[in-house]
C-alpha cells in the first residue's frame, strides 16, 4: 500500500529549556488473535502526511520499573537518558497533533537495563489514528523487552539471547499491538465523522481502503533500543535512526539499512508483513561500547540538509555535556527540537539519547570547548 504518511510525538521526561541554555547539538494491550484481513504488505508512503499524535504519557508513567535487572551483573558504568518530542510545526498551524511517542523502562533511576521506544504515527490522511497506534507501540515494545529479560535464564549467553530473540519478538510484538488495534476499535469503531473527512481529502477509494485494512489508520514505525552491562539489543521497522556515537564523535550503525525506504516511502506496524520487515542487532560490549545511542524519528533527521550534517549531533551533544553538564543539555533539548522542525522539516520530532557519564568528563586536550559550545548548539536546530 503506497500511501500513507507519518508524524511524531510522546516524550520521556521534559524539562523546560530556560533562555540562558546552550544551542541544540548539530545545525541544522490484550492477547487476542489479530484479524486475518491484515494490511497489503509493502511499505507505506506519503510519510510528508503520515502524522504522530502525541501520546502524553503522563511524566510519572514515562519511567517506569519493571526490568529484571537481579539477573544481570552489576556494572560500574552509568547511563543517563535524555528523550523529548515536540509536535511539527506545520502540524501545528493545521491544528494535527504530535503523533510520535517515547518511553523509557528502567529497572531503576540510574539501573540496568534500560528500554527505551520510539514511534512515529504515519501522518497520511489515512492514518487518522496513528497517535494511537504510536502510542500502543512504544508500550508493547517497551512491555515484551522487559518480559525477555526477566523470563531469559541467562542473558549472558549472548549469541542463544540473539537467535531466541530475533525468532520471537518481532512476531509477538507485531501479534499484541493489532490485538490493541482491535481492541480499541471495538471499544471506539471508526466513526463516519473521520470517514466524512478522509473522503473529502482523498476521495471514496480511500476510506474502501481503510475498510478493508483497520490497521492502516493506526499505522506506526517502531525504534527499540534495549541496553544491558554487556550488551545493546536493537530493533527497527520503518523510518527513523539509531546510532552509535563514540567518545571521539565517530558515528557508526548498529543496523543495516533498508532500502526500500525511499523518499516517502515506509515499511510499517500496519502491513500484513510487518514482522518479517524488522531490522534486528545484538552488540556486544565485549570490543567496543558506544559512548551515546541515539534514535530520532525521520522528522528531526529530516530537519538537516545532508546526512553529515545530521550525524554530528551525537558528537556534538558529547561536546556540549563536557562543557555544560548533563542536565543543561537535557533542559536544552526541547527548545533545539522546536526551532528543528520550525527551520528544518515541519514534522513531529522526537529525540532521545542514552550517554555513559564516565565519556563525559572534559578531555584536558581541548581547552576550548567551552568556547565551542555556542556554535556546537547552533548546529543542532537546523539545516546544515
């Protein structure tokens, strides 16, 4: 099905940026079985349409504590999270909600794991719902990875974990988040009210559409990023990034990329083969451990002119910790997010990042960073 557009928007905990901050970083649910009638496979596009309602997940429902974390040894590293999403500025001025959604899931405030999700609701007119179907996916996700880890015997065996995992969650996660679809619309069937708007905006062909596929108007990419002691997990359907960033500010992908997705083009929770379109990782920590992972929906991404300019935010945001600490880059946030999507691509954006604190301290070669930091946060808010 080649149309279908997507938003974002939920958020992990926000601080209000206040006027004195730094510049952003780079410039710029039941167990039912699901109907049989599943969208036509594919991918999704006319992502410029696809919106994100925001989930507003309450702030004290945005963490919580559920993870076994008994099983895993203690580490000596701490990882911090920051995350935030912000409606589009031209949703705003259509009067669309933020349609993507975030949530954190920790074993405690400074504990390992940490779960964290993110989605982006698809913004096309057929997709009139995808704010719910966002803010369903970042819980089922969020829920099923901690259930893994509480359930797995040993989670150190790293190479059993992977093949254990990447056979089972796909298809569990995609079979529990239609189960909420349905169970929603049994609880609120779609309404003529959305048809009658959907047919004036598109016509009578797609609301057949919608008919025959409920799931499309819920249609939803998912971002999973699950990290242990020893061990990052990593899950993606559709659009969006996930990148190790490490101390030096070199960025590397943990997943390969998928080359369908093409312009406004998206592979999607709302296709019949959603589960098999997953990208999966499991890396280890035994060579390498990223300093800072980061996930953002397409519409902060898009945000920047080149690729480059978008992939030196990880550094940059390393650069502004050092200088100004954790917690003014975590007020900053927000504010870098809003001029992004007014300046940049005028989607929902959503940002959220894990950083070791150990990578933070400042590097006593480089003297100037604080000086730096000024037009380090420029570059963060817009096209580069």
């Amino acid at each position: 099905m080649n149309d279908t557009t997507k938003n974002s928007s939920t958020s992990t905990p926000t601080t209000q940026p206040t006027s004195d901050e730094s510049a952003p970083p780079g410039k710029a649910a039941t167990s039912e079985t699901p109907k049989a009638d599943a969208p036509i496979g594919g991918t999704v596009g006319d992502k410029a349409g696809v919106v994100a309602q925001h989930s507003e997940v309450p702030p004290q429902e945005r963490t919580q504590s559920a993870v076994g974390e008994n099983k895993q040894p203690a580490s000596a590293v701490e990882w911090r999270v920051v995350g935030e999403t912000v409606p589009g500025a031209s949703h705003l001025r259509a009067g669309i909600p933020n349609q993507d959604a975030l949530l954190q899931l920790r074993a405690s405030s400074i504990g390992l794991p940490i779960i964290l999700t993110v989605s982006d609701g698809h913004g096309s007119n057929k997709c009139f719902r995808s704010d719910r179907g966002s803010r369903f996916a970042v819980h089922l996700a969020a829920t099923l990875m901690s259930e893994t880890f509480n359930l797995s015997s040993d989670i150190s065996d790293i190479k059993s974990l992977a093949e254990k995992t990447r056979a089972y969650l796909p298809g569990e996660l995609v079979r529990r988040w239609r189960a909420a679809v349905e169970a929603d619309l049994r609880h609120e069937p779609l309404r003529e009210a959305e048809f009658a708007k959907l047919i004036e905006k598109d016509g009578e062909r797609a609301r057949k559409l919608v008919e025959a596929n409920p799931y499309l108007a819920y249609g939803a990419t998912l971002l999973v990023a699950a990290v242990t002691s020893s061990f990052a997990l990593y899950m993606q359907l559709g659009d969006g990034e996930i990148l190790h960033v490490s101390a030096t500010g070199e960025v590397t992908q943990p997943l390969p990329e998928d080359a369908r997705l093409l312009a406004n083009e998206t592979t999607s929770l709302c296709l019949n083969k959603a589960a098999e379109d997953f990208r999966f990782a499991l890396h280890s920590f035994t060579d390498t451990t990223p300093a800072l992972i980061l996930l953002t929906t397409d519409g902060y991404a898009n945000s920047f002119s080149t690729t480059a300019g978008f992939h030196q935010v990880g550094g940059d945001l390393i650069e502004m910790m050092r200088a100004d600490g954790f917690d003014s880059v975590n007020r900053g946030v927000k504010g870098w997010l809003e001029e992004a999507t007014t300046t940049g691509s005028g989607d929902d954006c959503t940002l959220a990042f894990l950083v070791r604190m150990d990578v933070l301290a400042a590097d006593p070669a480089t003297e100037k960073v604080t000086e730096a930091t000024a037009s380090t946060a420029t570059r963060l808010t817009g096209p580069s």
